[in-house]
C-alpha cells in the first residue's frame, strides 16, 4: 500500500548540518543527535523525515526530525529514505521476523513487538497481550497519521488482533508538543484479555496499569527465578504478581508485597486463574501483603523471619542522573535487609530496572550489601530484560534493566 510521504511538497528535501560533536555521535553507531549539536536546519517541519549532512555538505543518512525534543533528530538510515510510512511498515516486519526467526517468544503470548531504537523505530513501542495489541507512540514523527495508520493496518496484517490499543503518556505529548489525545482503542473492540507466559497465565487489561500494562521485560527473569526457587518465597514489590505466582509451583509458600491495592487486587485475580499452581503450594499459603517495602522489610529482619527465596523488583530510584546517590542508597538498603533474612543456601533475586545505574554499578552496590551483611553470596545467573527487549551494542540508552539472581553460601 504506497503512501504519500508524511512531508508535504513544499518541504521536498527539509536536510540539517551538524557539528563536529553530532557527526562523531553518528559515527560511534549512536542514533541520536542532540539540538545543540545541529548547525543548520533548513525548512524542517515538526517530525519530518531529514537529511542529515556534515557541516561541508557530505551527506550522511536520514532521521526524523523533532522541533521540540532536547533529541533533535534520530537517525532511521544511514542512506536515502523517501517514504516514511512504508519504511515503518517493512521494519515491523522486520521486528516480527527477529523475534520469531530467532524463536525469542516461545512459551508465551505476551511480548514486546517493537521497541523503538532497538528495533530501528525510534518513538514507536508495540507490545502483544495475546489478541490484544497495544502501542506507544513517543515522537513526532511516529504520530503523523500517514504513519500512524501505516502502523494500524501492518499490525492487522499481521496479528488479526480483536483490538488495537494506543497508550497515552501524556507527560512526553506535551514534552513533544504533540495535541493531547487519550488512551483508547485504534481499532477492534476489545481492549482486555488473558496472557500465559511460561504456563502462568495473567488478566491484562490495556486500559489500566503501569507500561503497557505488565512488565513484559521480566519474563524470561520470572521463568528463570523459579529454576532456582525453593521454600519460603518473598516477592518484594511484587505489582500483579508477576514472579510470585512464577514461584509458586516451586515453594511450599509466597507472599507478595506491594504499596498498590489495585495491583495487589490484580494479582490475587490472577491467582485464582492458576488453580493448578496455587494447588502445587502443598498447602502452603499465597499472600498478598499491602505495605511499604522499607518498612515491612525492616519490621520483619527485627521479627527475625527468615526466608529460603527473595526477589527484590523495585521501581526505577534514578529517574535521572541527578538521583543516582541517592538511587544507589536505596538499593543497598534493600538488599542489605533481604540478604540478612535469607537462609543459607537461599535464593535472592535482585533487579534494577533504572537505566542511569550501570550493570557494573549494580554489582557493586549488591556487593557492598553482602559485605555490610556479612554475606557471600554466589551469582548463579547475571541477567538483563527478556529478548524480546533487544538491546544495541553501541546505544547503552536501550540497556536499562539488570536482574541477579544470587545463591547464598552461608
Ligand atoms: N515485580 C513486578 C514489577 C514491580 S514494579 C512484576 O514483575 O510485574 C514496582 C512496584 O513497586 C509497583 O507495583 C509499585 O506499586 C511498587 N512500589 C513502589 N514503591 C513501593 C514501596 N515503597 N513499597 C512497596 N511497593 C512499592
């Protein structure tokens, strides 16, 4: 289905120069290219497809355009591209095929599609709930509705979906200076269902929660803690239940900890859809327990509990590099009280998922914990998101999960 360019005829050729320091970001394989570093913008309208030249004029490749992110321009091709929407038809297609020819999303239903830099479609996120698809949209370019209805009709194409939901930020529409809009269906009537990932199965409702609903990113993370899960488990910040219910067909009981009472509702619905697996609890007990995690995990080391797995899954501390002190604090709090109420022998599952704190960080704040614990602990597996979350070797903005799971010596 050929269609027209997003960029009108009067803009047939908008192109930008950019500095020194911009060319050298292209050249080290990063898409991104910042305002400061653009020297000339010539008839560019908001999330055009561009030209990107060096400051004599030697071409260098195509991006879309942003007239109002800090990121001025993302690179889409490092040769011509004349057709914008058909671009971003062939690479959802391409997104597909890596995914399903590399066989990264067997054992589930529920996967991510698209994950915009990663999969060379910068602004565009598209994640599968079984027959429910739902999208993000985070830039200019990706909103124009050429390309908004060429991403509608290849999802179809592919999927056959019974709906197409759309997920609204509306921090980075205004960011993006892109007219406010709701979430809501594209297409189709459906907006919630059920997903089975690893043989657990979930309610997704695409209207509500966190992300896209489910941290999809954690999946292959849920699958491998409960290879190593035994005993008693804990599941701190555990939202609708994503690694508990993985844990409960290993451990004799689980309780889940969280400050949402919806996510805690959620997750007990999501318990009674896992009958079998509640049942494999051999009588032990599934709790949902509404608290604060500091203060649960600090009342609970002074009870002196004790547990044989932990998983600790915290939101994101370092939103910005700004916060990364005291983002670094809070995660050795938090290890350092589960590795004390871990039994010898047991498990901790201990995840990062802010991009700012560098696996090399995490190890490190995970490290002094045990040694304030008076720990050794082993690292039986070092983890980042599922595979379906491609990260690019040379763009270390689309690594931004860390995930390990440690067995304790003594
Ligand atoms: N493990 C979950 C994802 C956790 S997201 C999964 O795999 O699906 C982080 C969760 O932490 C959210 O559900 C949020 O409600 C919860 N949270 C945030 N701050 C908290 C706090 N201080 N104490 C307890 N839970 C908290």
């Amino acid at each position: 289905m050929p269609k027209k360019p997003v960029i009108s005829a009067k803009h047939a050729e908008p192109s930008v120069k950019l500095s020194i320091r911009g060319v050298n970001r292209l050249q080290a394989r990063h898409p991104w290219v910042y305002r400061s570093d653009i020297v000339e913008a010539n008839d560019v309208p908001p999330g055009a497809l561009v030209r990107v030249h060096d400051q004599r004029g030697k071409f260098l490749g195509t991006a879309l355009y942003s007239s109002s992110s800090q990121i001025a321009i993302r690179m889409v091709s490092h040769g011509s591209v004349a057709d914008l929407p058909a671009l971003v038809a062939e690479r959802i297609r391409d997104a597909i095929a890596y995914r399903t020819g590399n066989d990264l999303v067997r054992n589930t239903d529920a996967y991510r599609i698209v994950f915009s830099e990663a999969d060379f479609l910068p602004g565009l996120i598209v994640d599968r709930y079984n027959d429910v698809l739902s999208l993000q949209i985070l830039t200019q370019a990706m909103d124009a509705a050429p390309v908004r209805e060429v991403i509608v009709q290849t999802l179809r194409e592919e999927f056959q979906p019974a709906g197409i939901v759309q997920r609204v930020d509306a921090r980075i529409r205004e960011l993006e200076q892109l007219p406010a809009r709701p979430s809501g269906l594209l297409w189709g009537d459906k907006s919630s269902t059920d997903v089975t990932m690893n043989g657990v199965r979930f309610h997704h409702d695409g209207l509500e929660g966190q992300k896209t609903g489910a941290f999809l990113d954690q999946r292959e993370n849920y699958a491998a803690a409960a290879e190593y899960a035994h005993g008693e488990a804990l599941d701190v910040f555990c939202y609708q239940g994503g690694f508990a219910l993985h844990l409960a067909a290993k451990c004799s009981s689980v309780t889940g900890v969280d400050s949402s009472r919806p996510a805690l509702e959620i997750a007990e619905k999501n318990a009674a859809l896992n009958a079998t697996l509640i049942a494999a609890l051999n009588g032990g007990e599934l709790e949902w327990i509404e608290a604060n995690a500091f203060d649960l995990l600090r009342d609970y080391a002074a009870a002196n509990r004790r547990y044989d797995t932990i998983v600790l899954d915290p939101p994101a501390f370092a939103k910005t590099k700004r916060d990364l002190e005291k983002a670094l604090g809070g995660y050795k709090e938090l290890n350092l009280r589960a590795m004390k109420m871990l039994r010898p022998g047991g498990i901790l599952v201990t995840c990062c998922c802010s991009y700012h704190v560098s696996a090399a960080d995490f190890l490190k704040v995970v490290a002094d914990a045990a040694q304030d614990a008076h720990r050794t602990l082993r690292v039986v597996e070092n983890r980042g998101a599922a595979r379906d979350h491609p990260m690019l070797l040379n763009v270390p903005e689309t690594s931004y999960l860390r995930c390990l799971i440690l067995s304790a010596n003594d």
